[in-house]
C-alpha cells in the first residue's frame, strides 16, 4: 500500500480525515472533468459538500500500480452516486510526493466505454480500407 492507494481507501470509506492526512497543506488536485483544488482546506470543503449533497463512491477498484521515485500511478475502475445519478468510468491517477505526502494529483478518465476495435467505429461509416479515409481525433 502507498499513499495514493491511502487517498483512494480514504474516499472509498467516506472519510475526509484519512484523505487529508495523505495530502500536504498547499496540495493541488485536479478531477478528470475540470475541477481544481488548491490545498488541504479546499480539499476539506470539496469533500463535505460532496457528501453532504448525498455523493456516494461505490467502488473505487484499483487495477494496476506503478512508482517510481516520488510518483504514483494507479489505474482503476470507479463508481459513484451523485443525486441519483449513478455512473461508473475507468481512469488513471498520477500522484506526486513531496516527503511522505501527495503534494500533486491528477486524475484522467475514459470518455465512453471501452470496446474492442475491429476496423469500424461504432455508429461511424468509416472503415481503414475506404479511399481518403482519415483518423478520429
């Protein structure tokens, strides 16, 4: 277990004390869909407002880890409620330490499903073999 496997077990049981004692006071965090917060403060006050609005994570699975030096890099499958909206994403989250502590984190998400490519995109008329055809971006 390393300290981004701590931030993560601290959000999964809903305990804000066990994230913040993973961060450093200036922390930064950056979520997948924008959000940036700046330091532990901050963080605090994200988390009770996203609880106290009813958020629930569901699950938070990790799925592989890697570190070297100060960073940490976790791949994972996660799952939340917010106002009963539940929803599920996989993504991967790069930490890095200053001393025993996430100074920085960022967190990256997929942005559909993931699915086996077999030369056509779903819903898309485009195939690699069709002349002038060209790359998604």
């Amino acid at each position: 277990m390393n300290q981004l496997h701590d931030y993560i077990d601290g959000w999964r049981r809903h305990d804000v004390a066990g994230v913040l004692d993973t961060l450093t006071d200036d922390c930064v965090i950056i979520e997948s869909y924008g959000p940036v917060y700046r330091g532990r403060d901050r963080v605090r006050q994200w988390m009770l407002a996203w609880f106290g609005a009813g958020g629930t994570v569901d699950g938070w699975d990790i799925t592989s880890t890697a570190a070297i030096g100060g960073v940490l890099v976790t791949e994972w499958r996660f799952a939340c409620t917010w106002k009963g909206d539940a929803r599920a994403f996989d993504g991967v989250t790069i930490a890095k330490l200053e001393g025993e502590k996430i100074t920085y984190l960022r967190e990256y998400a997929t942005t559909a499903p993931l699915y086996e490519w077999t030369g056509q995109w779903p819903g898309d008329e485009y195939s690699a073999d069709m002349p002038g055809a060209t790359r998604r971006c």
